[in-house]
C-alpha cells in the first residue's frame, strides 16, 4: 500500500473511519514479569508523547492515551470487598471502563 491509498470500502470496512495514529508505545516484561519499573517505563512512554498524552490543542482535555496494565487480584480482592462484592477466582473476573453521558435524559436511554 502506498502512502495517501486507502482500501476500498467492503465488508465493515469503511475508509472514512481511518484516522493517523501519531505514536504508540508498548512496554512488557518478555516472559511476563510482573513489576513497577515496567508502570514507570509506560509513564516515561507517554510522557514523550506529550501530545498523546492529553496534552493536545487543550491541555484540559485528554484523548484517551493512558496505561493499560494488569491489576493484582489481591488488589481487586480488597477493593470489592469494600463494596461487598464477592470476586470469583483469579483469572474468571475482568474489569472495564464505560465512559456514560453526563446529562441524566442521555444516560438513561
């Protein structure tokens, strides 16, 4: 493929929802060593890309780049059990984020 040539549509494929990706960074231990260096390694990652990192034309506002990390089931263990959530075994749960609208009409339809 060459620079400026899109695919044409077909299937669920539209061209028009293609969008540049100016910079990604990807950390990880290559046998899955868990540790904190690899969380500040990702912060000093998006740090460089201070323009991914929710710093664009608005410094206010975020474009969602962020760190995608695993939590330790301990973690999760306590925090549920604050809300008297009771967690199946590791690995048979799995947390998400769901950004809802603000105004109350919107958010319940």
């Amino acid at each position: 493929m060459h620079a400026g040539h899109r695919p044409a549509k077909q299937g669920l494929y539209r061209p028009s929802n293609e969008r540049d990706a100016c910079g990604v960074g990807f950390v990880a231990h290559i046998k899955g060593k868990k540790s904190h260096d690899i969380v500040s390694k990702g912060l000093e990652l998006l740090t460089n890309l201070t323009h991914r990192g929710a710093t664009g034309y608005d410094p206010k506002l975020g474009d969602g780049a962020g760190l995608l990390m695993q939590l330790p089931d301990a973690f999760m263990r306590k925090e549920a059990a604050k809300l008297g959530i009771a967690l199946p075994a590791a690995g048979q749960y799995a947390v998400g984020n769901v950004f809802l609208p603000q105004d109350a009409k919107n958010r319940a339809a």
